[in-house]
C-alpha cells in the first residue's frame, strides 16, 4: 500500500516528469538603498532643535514682513502728539514713541522692509562671490592672483566708511538723498561678498583636483561642463552655510546705516529708522528703543542659528 502522506520520485523516472514544479522561491529585497548627502543632512536638520527654533523664528519673520496686517491693526503712519511716549498697554503693546506713533506697528511693518533689503543684498552678493570665486579657483594662475588682488583691496576699505562713501553718492544736484532702498542694497551688496568669495576660492580649488573631476576631464568634458556640473555642485556648500549668517549681519548694518542717519530714511519704515528716531527721547523713555532694537537682535541671532544647525548637517567632517 503507497505511503498516503508522502511519496517520493527517483531522479530520471517517468514520475519526476509528472511531478509538480517547486514553488518559486519569495524574492529578496534588496538592501536599502543609501541615501545621499542632502537626505542626510535633513534627517539630521529635522532633529535638532536649533535648527527648529531659528526656522520656526524666521518662519514668523516672513510671514510677519509678507503680511503685516495680520498681525497689527493699526496704522504705522498714524501719529498724534497727545499720546507721546506713552507706556505699553492693551490698546498698544510696544506703546507709543515721541511722535504719538504706535510702537508695535510700526515694528511690524518695519520688518518688511529690514527683512527684504537682508535677503536682496545677501543674493546680490552671493552671486558676485559665486561667480568671482569660482572662476577665481577654478582657473588658478594669473586670473586668481588678479581675483584674490581686487579681494584684499576691497576688504581694506572700512565697511561704514565704504557704506556711506556709496549713500553719500546717491544725491540729486540740490544735494537731497535719492536711491532710498536701492542706495542702501547697492552699498551692503558692494561690500558684502568678500569673505564669500574668499571661501568660494578655497572649496572650488580643493574640489577641482578631486578623483570625479579628474575623470571627467580626461573623458572630454568641457570646462563649462566641468566648472557648473562637476566642481560648483560640490563646492557650493560652505557659500550656503557663511550666505546664511551673513544675512542676519546684513540685517544689522542696514539697521546701523539707518541708525546713523545714512541709510533708510522716512517715510519708508524700518528697525534702523526706529531706533533712529527714539535716540533723541532715550532718557525719558527706553520703550520706543528697545523693541525695534530687539527684533533686530532675535533676528540676526536666529539666522546665525540657522546657519550653524546647516553648518554642521551639511558638513560630514562634522557627523
């Protein structure tokens, strides 16, 4: 009598042609796939609490420069004389400054324009340090020598003597200042790129004698290809992380030119203007000072923050 549970066929009778195939074997997954240097780096941003507490202060800087209304009422250009330096109370948070303006909203509405003169100037300056430093390393030679020479004779120049040297300029025949805004982002772009391109110029040097560039070259590649598609990707990281600081810096200088007097000027509405304005009233009342004055200090701490917590994600000496 045939085994019920089980039979087995020997190898090369007519059975085995009959008998029924194997079940395929469950198909291995493949390892995971590695992730590159940028996946890295967010994982590593998303889990610091730096970086969390700077985005989540610039986060309600923009929105508050791309929408101040939300978050003040009133007029910034509404003063009235009879409530002069009043303190902070529910009807005006920051109180009034020597003017009968109201602090908060003018503080509001001033980050506009701060916060946008920041990001304009910073871009500016980043791309004349991108395209100066990368070509400045890349080529080497007498193009660097003559690059790095122009580095070392603008940074000689004493940025607040440079910076009112240049808004000084932007005058009409009659002598009356002109330009506004743009004078000031002409100056703080003029003098802003320096350390920028001066750290361009290293990373690119060092990531042009790399393995791949190498390859590339010797497969063809032209320098164009070379410069934008093999050495700026790999060299772009240190430009990011100082471009990222010196936006909170540059926030600082246009509030210290217009705290000098040489920078924005009324009726446009700006933290340095503000802190400008209450110097003259200071011993009878520090309110109209110190709010514009903090916002200025939260801000560019905040984007210094910011910059570290990228620093150090971006950078894998670091990890």
């Amino acid at each position: 009598m045939r085994d019920a549970t089980k039979t087995s066929v020997a190898p090369g009778s007519a059975d085995e042609a009959t008998a029924e195939p194997a079940a395929p074997a469950a198909p291995v997954r493949d390892a995971a796939k590695p992730r590159s240097l940028l996946q890295d780096a967010v994982r590593d941003l998303v889990r610091k609490p730096l970086f969390l507490v700077s985005s989540g202060i610039i986060l309600v800087l923009v929105v508050m420069a791309a929408f101040p209304t939300l978050f003040a009422s009133a007029d910034p250009q509404l003063c009235e004389l009879g409530r002069s330096l009043q303190k902070p109370s529910a009807d005006a948070w920051f109180g009034y400054d020597a003017r009968g303006c109201d602090v908060y909203a003018r503080t509001i509405h001033g980050a506009r324009t701060s916060i946008t003169v920041g990001v304009l100037a910073t871009l500016g300056s980043a791309v004349i340090a991108l395209l100066l430093g990368l070509i400045s390393g890349f080529y080497g030679r007498w193009i660097d020598a003559v690059i790095s020479r122009g580095i070392d004779i603008v940074m000689g120049i004493p940025f607040l003597v440079g910076a009112i040297v240049i808004l000084n300029s932007f005058r009409d025949e009659d002598g009356f200042r002109i330009g506004g805004i743009w004078g000031v982002l002409t100056a703080l772009t003029v003098l802003g790129w320096m350390s920028m391109a001066r750290i361009m110029r290293s990373t690119a040097m060092q990531t042009k004698q790399s393995d791949y560039v190498t390859a590339a070259r010797s497969l063809g590649a032209s320098t164009g290809r070379l410069m934008f598609r093999h050495v700026l990707p790999n060299a772009l990281t240190p430009l990011i992380v100082l471009a990222t600081i010196s936006l909170g810096v540059i926030i600082s200088a246009e509030a210290t030119l217009s705290f000098l007097g040489v920078g924005i000027q009324e009726p446009t509405i700006s933290w340095g203007v503000m802190i400008n304005q209450s110097l003259g009233r200071i011993r009878e009342s520090l309110h109209p000072l110190l709010f514009p004055a903090g916002f200025v200090s939260i801000t560019v701490l905040a984007f210094i923050m910011l910059g570290d917590a990228v620093r150090d994600a971006l950078d894998p000496k670091l990890r």
